[in-house]
C-alpha cells in the first residue's frame, strides 16, 4: 500500500484593514483608520487619527486644517 503524507502548513497573513481592532499605541483606544508613525516620533505601531493630528502639530508646528474629520 502507497501512503501518502500530507503536511498542512498554514501561513498568517499580515493585515492592515480599515475597520480593525487594534488599538492605538498613544491612547490605547480601537482604531478605525490607521496611521503609520513618523521614524523621528521613536515609536512603533499604528495610531488613531487624533493622536497622528496630535503628534504632527507637535513636530510641525503652525496652521494645519484637518480633512474628512467626520471619519474620526
């Protein structure tokens, strides 16, 4: 009799959807849409929209307007 071996070899896929439920690495809350860090912020992980918004007053700081805030 010929037996035949199966391996299964199940492989996670990375994903970065909208609508997950990760959570921001500043405020701790689920994030809807995220965002990626800037290298020189020192931190590592996705974060929300208001603490991006946060964070690109304190680098860059002046006048910014805010677009689709209707999303956060």
């Amino acid at each position: 009799m010929f037996y035949s071996r199966m391996f299964f070899i199940s492989i996670k896929k990375s994903k970065v959807t909208l609508g997950s439920k990760d959570k921001c690495v500043i405020c701790s809350k689920k994030i809807q849409f995220h965002y990626n860090p800037m290298e020189e912020w020192g931190m590592e992980g996705s974060i929300c929209g208001k603490c991006y918004s946060k964070k690109i007053k304190e680098y860059y700081p002046g006048e910014h307007t805010r677009v689709n805030k209707h999303l956060d």
